[in-house]
C-alpha cells in the first residue's frame, strides 16, 4: 500500500471503531479531505477493506422532512 491508501485505511478503520452509519462515514472522510459518494463509501467499505455486512448493519437513519417534523412538534 503507498501513504495515501494506508492514510485513506486509516480513517476508514477510526470510523468503524466509531461505528459510525454510512451517511457519517462519509462525513468523517470528507472531514479528512477524502471526498467519496456514498457508492463510493459502501463499495470500499465491503470490497477494498473487507468490513463485511457493515453498511447493511448501519445504514443512515430515515430524515424527518420538514411536514414531519411540524406534525411531531404539533405544529401542523
């Protein structure tokens, strides 16, 4: 592995030990300068360094849209 991909490993590993969802994960790398779709991010997480069921074990939870949101605070 050269620096940059034992670099990019790195956060990777830091964010599984954080166990953070996918949507974080990328957040977390982009906090780092290593900018990645979420494609990107789950492929890399499952095929280059093998955290196997990882993305299906943390998907991002659902957002509340702004309806939502005013429905649950009874402002609707």
């Amino acid at each position: 592995m050269t620096p940059a991909q034992r670099y990019v490993a790195s956060r990777y590993e830091e964010a599984v030990d954080a166990d953070l969802d996918i949507d974080e994960v990328r957040r977390y790398l982009l906090e780092h300068g290593i900018v990645r779709t979420p494609g990107q991010v789950a492929y890399e997480l499952q095929q280059v360094y093998e955290f196997h069921q990882y993305v299906e074990m943390h998907q991002p939870k659902p957002r509340m849209d702004a309806r939502a949101f005013d429905r649950a605070v009874g402002h609707a």
